[in-house]
C-alpha cells in the first residue's frame, strides 16, 4: 500500500493498494473509516482542499478528477495531453496547476474547464508546488 495524498491535518489518507485499487481513509471519527474509491486508471499524485473533504488527484488517467469524500462525488475534467506528474490546487481552490512531461505547466479551472499554459522546460516537469500567497515551485529533471 502507497500514500498518494495526506489532508492537511493529517487526518485523511488516499491510499494505492494492490491491483490500482484505491482506498480513502478518514481518522477524523472516534473509528477509522475506509471507503474504496474506483479509479478508471492509475493515479500517482493528489491535492487536498485544506478546509473541505475534497481532493483532486492526476496520473495515467487522461483527465483530472475531484472527488467529494462529503458528498461522495467524482468530477472528471477530460485532459487532452500528457499524463500528469503533479497536481496543486491555487487560487481559493478554484483552479488545479498540473505538471506534466512534456515541460509545460498547465492551469486549468475546474469550474469551466478553461486550460492556460506555460512553459516552462524542454523536459519532464516532475513535481509542482503553490503556496498561500500563489507562488509556484517547479522542479524539473
């Protein structure tokens, strides 16, 4: 089993067991809960909404997903380029930063589903990072 995601407050997992099955787990009760999560392909990163139970994950999934642990939903935002290395929330939660293989940075509201692009490199863009005040942090290979 592999951690892809940890809250904010360290109480809720998202989990990569055997098989691409996947599994939340909330330790915000007095018992442990854990609700298995179909994904329709292999996810490798996730983000957290720091004050909902809300995260969106990337990976070898051709789409962006948010799913609302409260509300038990799955939003998917079809991509129409590469895998996604890494994946930030920014902008109030509004907006994802993705990165990607193919060295560019793309923003995307989640809301419209508008993309904005920046490259950045010629290479792989192997992690992102925003911080409250928005600024991003890159690293590349």
């Amino acid at each position: 089993t592999n951690v892809i995601g940890l809250s904010p407050q360290g109480d809720m997992l998202l989990l990569r067991g055997e098989h691409h099955r996947y599994f939340f787990l909330d330790l915000t009760g007095r018992e442990p809960k854990v609700t298995e999560i179909q994904m329709p392909a292999s996810v490798s990163h996730a983000d957290w909404h720091a004050r909902e139970k809300k995260f969106v994950m990337g990976g070898d999934l051709q789409m962006i997903m948010e799913y609302d642990y409260g509300a038990q939903t799955m939003l998917k935002h079809p991509l129409n380029y590469s895998d996604v290395n890494d994946i930030a929330y920014y902008d109030n939660y509004r907006k994802v930063a993705t990165a990607h293989g193919d060295g560019i940075v793309r923003f995307t509201d989640l809301a419209t589903g508008q993309v904005e692009l920046l490259t950045v490199h010629r290479d792989n863009i192997s992690s992102i990072a925003v911080d409250p005040s928005e600024r991003f942090g890159l690293s590349v290979d």
